[in-house]
C-alpha cells in the first residue's frame, strides 16, 4: 500500500505543478491580451481619425474646386505678375484720356513680394483738370483700375484757372 500511495502523490504533485503552470501561462496570456487588446483600440481610434481627417480634406478640395479656384482667378486677375505692370503708365494715360485731364507719371520706387506679401510699384500722378469733377471721375476710373491699387495722398489745389492733383500711391503684383 506504501508502494500505491507515493505515485498517487507523485502524480498529484504532478498534476498539481502542472495545473500551475497552466494558470501561470493563462494568466501571462490573459495580460499580453488585455495589452493588445489596448494597442489595438488605440490603432483603431487612429485609423478612424485619420480616416475622418481625410473626409475633411476630400470636403475642402470638392469646396476649393467649386469655389475657391473661381476666387483663385479673380485674384489673379486683380493682382498681375510683376511683369504685367511694365504699361503702367500708359494705361493710367489711357485713363486720363478718358476723363479729358492732362496727365504726369513718376515711378517712385518699388517693394518686392515675398511669399506671404505682395510687391508693390510705388507711383506719383500729376493730374490737371478744368473742373475738381474731371479729376474726381479720373480718381474713380483709378479707384476700379483693373490691377490692385491704393493711393496713399491726394493733394488737390487750383494754382490757376484749372484744378491740379497729385496722387501718390502703389498698384500691386504678386
């Protein structure tokens, strides 16, 4: 009988050690899972930001090309290469032509663009006109110029019988 009970107690022992082992490894695995099952939310999440990120993107590209290219060309049509403005003068001639006032241009001096700022070709007019209304319709002509301009002065006087103006102000290039 003392033969029978040790490997009954042998294989209890074992059984026991082995059973251990067992809960030992369920439990590693139990917290490798639980970690991967964190790791694998956390991708999750990202992917879904991402992927919400990119809706929004898609939506600003579909609004740039109904809109904002239209915009995008406007602009450009108001604020010419640098190049464009070499005839300056002569369209703001063309313009006092219309308006039946004598005409003066100076080129002042210029400002480079940058890449977040526009260039500018800073520029005095001297107008004369036989009435202050002549030279405010050529100010008006000036004011819906084609390219981008502002006058920084105007100073209007009457030395004679006709009206005189000099303007100061910059048109713009990109």
């Amino acid at each position: 009988m003392q033969l029978l009970k040790k490997p009954v107690k042998r294989e209890i022992i074992i059984a026991i050690a082995i059973i251990l082992a067992l809960l030992a490894a369920l439990a590693f695995l139990g917290f490798r899972i639980s970690k991967l099952t964190t790791t694998i939310s956390k991708n999750i999440q990202e992917v879904l930001d991402r992927s919400a990120s990119i809706k929004l993107l898609s939506v600003l590209e579909d609004q740039y090309a109904s809109k904002g290219e239209r915009y995008s060309r406007i602009l450009e049509n108001a604020i010419p290469p640098k190049d464009a403005l070499v005839d300056l003068q002569k369209e703001f001639q063309s313009l006092a032509a219309q308006e039946n006032v004598g005409f003066g241009f100076t080129f002042l001096g210029e400002t480079p663009a940058g890449q977040s700022n526009l260039g500018a070709v800073t520029y005095r007019l001297n107008v004369q006109g036989g009435s202050l209304d002549a030279i405010f319709r050529f100010m008006r002509r000036l004011a819906s110029f084609r390219y981008l301009n502002g006058l920084n002065s105007v100073a209007i006087n009457k030395p004679d019988a006709n009206f005189q103006a000099v303007l100061n102000g910059q048109a713009y290039y990109r």
